[in-house]
C-alpha cells in the first residue's frame, strides 16, 4: 500500500513539472497556442492529471505565477545594505535580473497580465507581492529616521510597484533595451523615492539615479527637472 506522504511527494512533484512545463512552453510559443495536449506531453503526464492536479489552461497559468513568485519573494537579496534604502534597491535589482534570467517568459506573461482581461486576478497577485515588499522597505527607512514624515508608506508603495511594472510593460514590449532594463527601473523607483527621503538613505539614491542615468542613452528616456538637480549636487 502507497504511503500517504509518498502519493503526496509524487503529486507535488508532477504539479513542479506540469508548472515548470508550462512557463516553458509560454515564453516559447505564447500563452494562445498552448494546448494542455501539448503540456500533458511535455510534462509526461495525461491531460486528466493536468486538470485533477491544477484545473484548466487559465488556471495552470495562475499556478505558474503564484509559484514563481513565491519563489521569487524567497531569493531577493537583501546584501549590501549601504543604507535603509537599499532594500527597495535591491527589489529592483531582484525583480529586474529575475526578468532578465527568464527573458521570453516575461515577456510573454507580461503581455498576457496587460491584455488578457482573466489576468486580473494574477495582476493583483504580482501587485500585492511588489506593494507588500516596497511597503516593507519604506518601513525600514522610517525606523532609520530616514523617510519624510508626510510619507504614507502603504501609498508611495504602490506608486513604486506601479513605476517599476510601467518599465518592465516598456521592456517587455520592446521598447526598452535589456541591457537598460535594471538602469531604467532603478532611475524611476530612486526618483520617486528621492522627494521622501533624508540622510544616508537620500545620498545613496542620489548615487544610485545618478550613475542610472549616465547609463541610459540620451534621447531614449527624458531627464526629468528633478533628476538636474540630482546631477548638479553630486
């Protein structure tokens, strides 16, 4: 008789290959021409244990964000603390080299959370994870005595997750080269962040938007009155 923790090992580990398939075969061909036949073979199993296991196509996409990014929140690095502010630096940083490691899938699946009007509920999920961690770092730059009193974290939050996902939709539609896509995103996130930080936190932003935007090719992106004065203190 099958061990109850065995028959639960083995589910786990076809619903890891199915997911793992999936991601695949999307940054491959595109979520539209994914078929659960094509899946079930690539994955080795039949198509009734894709459906027992997760449920349908739309589901096994949901399944395939839900993981990643969960596994994705698990790995960001949080090394190279310089200040307060280098954990929302290094969300960028993680998000953006996430990205780039699986450069057709992202680019696929952003494109499917932009158009695909069932992608609402995996849009939430993605936003949630990047509010809840931008949240996190605007926190720790409080404790610092580092964040302007008049910061809402919860609201500057989503205006950085939204200024992040705005570069990754440029990026994902091509319009924003790969080599640029950490510079661009780090210049946005560090200018939002500029206007509602002091001290230690306020000088490595400053660092960070200045040597961003030396990097980003003139003409691709305009510099922005308060990214001036950012160059003309340092």
């Amino acid at each position: 008789m099958d061990r109850p923790d065995l028959r639960a090992e083995q589910k786990a580990e076809r619903r890891e290959r199915i997911l793992a398939s999936a991601r695949e075969m999307i940054g491959s061909r595109g979520y539209e021409s994914l078929t659960m036949r094509d899946l079930a073979r690539a994955a080795r199993v039949t198509v009734p244990t894709i459906y027992n296991l997760i449920g349908g196509k739309d589901a096994v996409l949901f399944a395939a964000v839900e993981e990643q990014t969960a596994r994705f929140l698990q790995t960001i690095e949080l090394g190279g603390r310089s200040s307060a502010a280098s954990r929302a630096l290094n969300l960028v940083d993680s998000c953006t080299r996430e990205m780039l490691q699986m450069r057709k899938y992202y680019r696929s699946l952003l494109g499917i959370l932009l158009l695909k009007r069932p992608a609402r509920g995996m849009r939430d999920l993605v936003d949630h994870a990047l509010i809840g961690e931008f949240e996190a770092a605007l926190l720790e730059i409080r404790e610092a005595g580092e964040l302007a009193p008049w910061v809402e974290p919860a609201t500057l939050a989503r205006f950085l997750t939204s200024e992040l996902e705005a570069t990754s939709m440029r990026w994902a539609a091509g319009e924003l080269e790969s080599e640029r896509l950490a510079d661009a995103a780090g210049y946005g996130v560090g200018l939002m962040l500029l206007a509602a930080t002091n001290g230690a936190s306020h000088r490595e932003l400053a660092s960070r938007v200045v040597s961003a935007q030396r990097r980003i090719p003139s003409g691709r992106r305009p510099k922005s009155p308060v990214a001036e004065v950012v160059d003309a203190q340092a």
